[in-house]
C-alpha cells in the first residue's frame, strides 16, 4: 500500500469517526435509533436483493428519504451503518469506509437542502417530491465521485493525471444505472416510508 493511499484511507476513517463522534455526543435516545434500525435493515436487505444487478439497489434513496423526515446526523448514520451492515454479505475491504461515507454525505447533503421546508410539504408538495427526483439522480454520482477517491489512491502512483481523470469519467458512466435506480426506488418508496418515519417522529416526539 503505498504512502498517498494510506494518508486517503486513514482520512477517510477519520472523517467517519468525527461524525459518528458527534453523532453519540448527541446522545441519541432509544426512539431516535428505532428509526435508524428500521431503515437500515430495509436499505441493506434491499441492496442484498438487488446486489446481482450493477449499480442497482435502494440505499441511496432509502438515506435521502431518512434525511428528508429526520436531518443531517440520522441521514449520516443511516448512510454510514447501512454500508457496514450489508457488506457484511456483500464484502467488506479498504472500500467500505469509502462507502460509508459516500452514503453518510448524500444523507448530510440532503438533510441540508431540504431543512428549510416544513414536514407538511414534505409530505404533501408535489413540487418537492418532483424536485428531489433530479436530486436523487445526481446523488449517484456524488456517490461515484467518493468511492472513487479510494480507486485513484490506489492506482495514482501508476498512472498520468488524465488517467486518473479517466478513473472517475468511467466512475460516472457506471453510474448510470445507480442514478436512474435511486429515481425509480424514490418514487416506489418515499410516500409509504416517508408517511411511516413522520408518523414515527410525530407521535414520538423523535428530534431531528
């Protein structure tokens, strides 16, 4: 492993600890984590389901909805554990903190462009739910862009920089069928999970 790898990698973990840090010095209660649980074990069996098929599955969507009804530090970690955890099927490697934080930046994102509307528009604007479908579109492509810095690190040494901007061009046309997969899972599965977690939140009292 060269010198440039391990400094990307050891950043990598270090930024994930710093969030999941701040994440318990929230001291999140027993009703906070439920719906992290239960969206966590939905996203990872549906990447299990869906993992024979390239660049399909519902994580993506499935973090972007959690951010929507609960913000930026549950977005974070639902993104981050549902990496962990269906790895531990798929196959864990020097990618999966990668992953984790590919998925725990698009729930942090989306938490921080959606914050200003208000839950009843959330729930019930068709404006809204249209603009988040080019937002889900785009998200695979930050996610392309993230995972994608472990796979220069480990090539940079081997290749000219217009290689490696060719790492990333063939990053994003992989990820053609992940951006029009997050569209298609967000509109099977933002109104029934999104009306479950808000009802969740409500009831509850579940903080943001």
């Amino acid at each position: 492993m060269s010198t440039l790898t391990l400094i990307i990698a050891l950043t990598a973990i270090a930024i994930l600890c710093i969030m999941l840090f701040i994440y318990e010095r929230s001291k999140p209660t027993a009703r906070n984590i439920v719906p992290v649980v239960i969206i966590c074990v939905i996203a990872s069996l549906g990447r299990i389901i869906f993992s024979v098929i390239p660049g399909v599955q519902p994580v993506t969507a499935t973090v972007i909805i959690m951010a929507i009804c609960f913000g930026k530090r549950a977005g974070f970690i639902t993104g981050a554990l549902c990496a962990l955890i269906s790895n531990l099927y798929i196959g864990h490697g020097p990618w999966t903190p990668w992953q984790m934080l590919a998925w725990g930046t698009i729930g942090i994102l989306t938490a921080l462009i959606t914050k200003h509307v208000s839950d009843e528009n959330k729930a019930k604007s068709k404006a809204f739910f249209a603009c988040m479908l080019p937002w889900c579109f785009l998200c695979a492509y930050i996610y392309s862009t993230v995972t994608d810095f472990w796979t220069v690190s480990t090539l940079v040494g081997n290749m000219p920089s217009y290689g490696v901007f060719g790492v990333f061009v063939a990053g994003w046309i992989y990820a053609i069928p992940h951006s029009i997969a997050n569209v298609i899972f967000f509109l099977l599965l933002y109104h029934p999970l999104s009306k479950m977690l808000m009802r969740l939140k409500h009831k509850y009292g579940i903080m943001a």
